[in-house]
C-alpha cells in the first residue's frame, strides 16, 4: 500500500476536500470519518485525514 500524499489530522468526523492549491486542485468532496475507523482517504488526490483521539462527531 502507498503512503498517503499528506496526513491531516482532524477534530471532527465531517471534513471537505478541494485538493489545495485553487484551480490545480480537484472538485470539493465531503468525507465522513467513521469513529470506529478514524480515518479516510480522500479519493482525488490521496489525502488521508485522520481523526483526532478527542474529536467530537459532527452535529448535524
């Protein structure tokens, strides 16, 4: 398995991604961590957004 291109660590299980880097980046995609999992690849561009031990589930 390959690494990840970069690792954010998060504190709420809703996060979006755009990629970065404005037009060079990919359209805006919303991720649902999984609590029990802690972490998702986003699955543009391979970023992996891992959850904080003490994060709170996103309210809707």
């Amino acid at each position: 398995m390959a690494e990840p291109v970069e690792t954010i660590k998060v504190d709420t299980t809703q996060v979006n991604c755009d990629g970065g880097g404005g037009a060079l980046g990919h359209p805006h995609v919303y991720l649902q961590i999984k609590p029990e999992v802690g972490k998702i690849d986003c699955p543009y561009c391979g970023r992996e957004y891992v959850l904080d031990k003490n994060a709170k589930a996103h309210a809707h």
